[in-house]
C-alpha cells in the first residue's frame, strides 16, 4: 500500500514541478516572442514613416528604447519598393540587403501584393525570413517595406531550445530528488499506520482474554440462578463485543496484504451460496428476498475474500431494508467489449434520500450518528467490503433511485 502510495506521491510531485516549469518557460518564450514581434513592428513603421529607410541613430534610439549606435543601424537587413496603382513596380531600394537580387526583390513585392495583407511573413527558398508592411497612400500608390527576421526568429528557436533542455534536465533532478526523499517523507505515516495495526492486532487479542471470563462468568451465574434479563443482555453484549473485536482484526488483515492470491474463481457459485444462506433469514424477517444470478461468471481472485465480500453486502442489505422490502442479489456480464462481472446488492430503503453515500465506505460511519439505532452494526463491514473490492482491482459505488439503495461492484472477467 505505502509503495503505491510513495509512488502516487512522486507522480502527483513531479505533475506540480512540470506545471511550474512549463508555466515558468511558457511566459518566458511567451515574452521574448512578444517583445521581437513588437520590435520588428517597431522597426516596419519606422521604415514605413521614413520612405523605406532607417532614420537617425536618435530617432532609432526614441523609438526602439534601447541604446543605438551606426553599427547596430547597419545590422538591420531591409529593402523597400514603391508600387504604383497598377502594381508595378515604380523604384526600388535594395541598398541594405545584399543577398537578393532586383529580380528576387520584385518577385517577392508581387508575391506580398497577391496576399492583400497589410501586414505578414514569408521564407526565402534558402529559409530566409522576412517580416513586411504595406502601406496605401493616397493617390493608390503602395510603399512596401520588408525586413528580415531571420536573427529574431533564430534567437526565439534557440529559447525554446535552451527551454526544452533546461526543462527535462531540471525534471530528471527533481524526480531523483522526490525517490530519494519520498522514503523520509513517508516513514511518519508507514511509522504510524504500523503502530495503528498492531494496536487493533493487539488490543483484539487482549480483549478476548477478558471476554472469555465474562463469558464464562455469566454462564457460571445462569447455571446457578438461572437466566434474566441481566445475564441474557451481558450475553448479547458479549458477543456483540467479540463481533466487532473480529472484524476489526479481518479489516488490520486485509490492509496488510499488498496483493492477492488470485485464482480462477467461479463468482456466480460464490454469489449463489451466499444468497441461499441469507434467503431463509430475510423471508423470516418478513422481507422479500429475489435473486438472479447468471451462470459462469469467473473472476481472479481469492474466493474466501470475495465470498465475505458477498456476505457483507447481502447481510448489510438484510439489516437495513425495510420492514416488508424487497432485497434483490443480481450478478450479470456487463459491457460488450470490455467485459466485467457486476454485482448489484438492493434493498428497500424508504429514508434514503438526502443521505451523504459518499461516507459510507468509511470506517465506524454509521448514516445514525447516535449509534442508537435498533439495527445492529459497528460501520466496519462496508469498510471492509471497500477494501476487498479495492484489493481485486474491482470498483464498488452505490446508487439511489425509487426508494431503492443498490451496491454496485464491478469486477474484471477472466
């Protein structure tokens, strides 16, 4: 249990770090994405403002709002082209860009002008990138102004490069830290949890001793004076005490085991006895008792357990069904491609609704806070039904409808 436990906690640790390095690189690319973009927006109206060229060193400088000096001026690689109504290219500036030819620059001015985009991007065959503004004036003349890019977007590639490292580096240490140190963090509860098992463990086997006595004392007093209501009610303490002493050592027991025997198991014979040993006592206690049960339904798993699976859900069924109730025992194939054997477990439950079922899984719950009520019981039987289902990798819920309270289990077919 602790190593699935020590395991869920190394996963839920290592979905925070990679939430919290994902959101701490995402809004750092996200950054230096949106800062470029603006600069070289920046830069499109400047050249858009100044008729396809750079300005001075000191206007760069205002705009842009970094330090400026000619040599960082000349590093920008641009061209510009005027185009006239008729989308003819009418001049054309090409000064600060080396590597393509007029050609190429008129190629790439009538591929700009097929766009109909005021602003966009477009790659060079070499992979050259290039970021462009249109600008209409009024006499239907255009001036184009194009800038390459091509420094921004690989400074932008080599981030996200440099991201990606830092972040499955960073993730490979913390995920050896959280192994090492999940041992340390878990020895408190393993500490703890042991002590709670061995106290029940113990303190079942130290109660017995003084029950027996009682026991034995109390039959030693019917012997002599006969039975009263004293020593009948001593009686049923008693037993009742002794019950509760067993069954809180079953659920230490199951808890121990990390897993279970498993073994082909016929779940319908398992389903079919247990109804028939509870048959004759519900009919007795004037209930209504109907069972439909489909042959040869296997499961793996431990019969012994599965079978005080059965008897737990049937026998909490009995208790809690009301006086002339119907308590119905279904077990059927359920699904069609993914096939699992479901165990429903109803009964007549007229004071069902507006009850919290989400609790009644927990151990000592009891929907009577009192602990008053006539039906006997100590809130332990569910839980240790839970812990069967959970042991065999099954799924158990409960459902509520039409004054009917139903136990579902689900188990995976062999």
């Amino acid at each position: 249990m602790f190593r699935r436990l020590r395991l869920q906690f190394i996963v839920v640790a290592t979905i925070a770090v990679s939430i919290m390095l994902i959101s701490v690189i995402g809004i750092l690319n996200a950054s230096k994405y949106a800062t470029s973009e603006k600069r070289i927006n920046k830069i499109l109206d400047l050249l858009s403002e100044n008729n396809g060229v750079l300005p001075d060193e000191e206007v760069v400088e205002k705009i842009l709002g970094r330090k400026t000096n000619p040599d960082i001026i000349v590093q920008y690689r641009y061209f510009s082209a005027y185009v006239d109504s008729s989308n003819k290219v009418i001049t054309m500036n090409t000064e600060h860009i080396a590597n393509l030819s007029d050609t190429d620059v008129v190629f790439y001015v009538k591929k700009i002008l097929s766009g109909n985009n005021k602003y966009g991007n477009f790659t060079t065959t070499e992979g050259q990138k290039f970021a462009y503004k249109l600008n209409l004036h009024d006499d239907e003349s255009k001036l184009i102004v194009v800038l390459d890019t091509t420094s921004y977007i690989e400074d932008r590639d080599d981030l996200i490069d440099t991201s990606v490292f830092i972040f499955f580096s960073n993730l490979v240490f913390f995920i050896i830290i959280f192994v090492i140190f999940s041992g340390k963090v878990m020895m408190p509860f393993m500490e703890n949890y042991r002590n709670q098992k061995a106290f029940i463990t113990n303190a079942g086997h130290e109660l017995k001793t003084p029950l027996a006595i009682i026991a034995a004392n109390n039959e030693l007093c019917e012997m002599i004076g006969g039975e009263n209501e004293w020593t009948k009610s001593t009686k049923e303490q008693v037993e009742r005490m002794t019950d509760l002493i067993n069954r809180l050592v079953v659920l230490s027991r199951f808890e121990e085991k990390s897993n279970v025997i498993e073994k082909n198991i016929n779940f319908s014979d398992i389903v079919a006895k247990s109804s028939k040993s509870f048959k004759s006592l519900a009919i007795k206690g004037g209930k209504n008792f109907e069972s439909d049960i489909q042959n040869d339904i296997c499961i793996m798993g431990d019969d012994g357990a599965v079978y005080e699976l059965v008897n737990i859900l049937i026998d909490n069924a009995n208790k809690y069904c009301d006086n002339g109730g119907t308590i119905g025992v279904k077990l059927m194939v359920h699904g069609i491609t993914f096939k699992k054997a479901k165990l429903v477990v109803s009964n007549t439950y007229k004071d069902g609704k507006n009850v919290d079922y989400s609790k009644f899984f927990d151990r000592f719950y009891r929907e009577d806070k009192s602990h008053n009520s006539s039906v006997s019981g100590y809130g332990v039987g569910l839980s240790i039904a839970a812990n069967i289902v959970k042991r065999h990798k099954g799924k158990i819920h409960i459902s509520y409808k039409n004054d009917i309270i139903c136990f579902n289990v689900y188990f995976n077919m062999v």
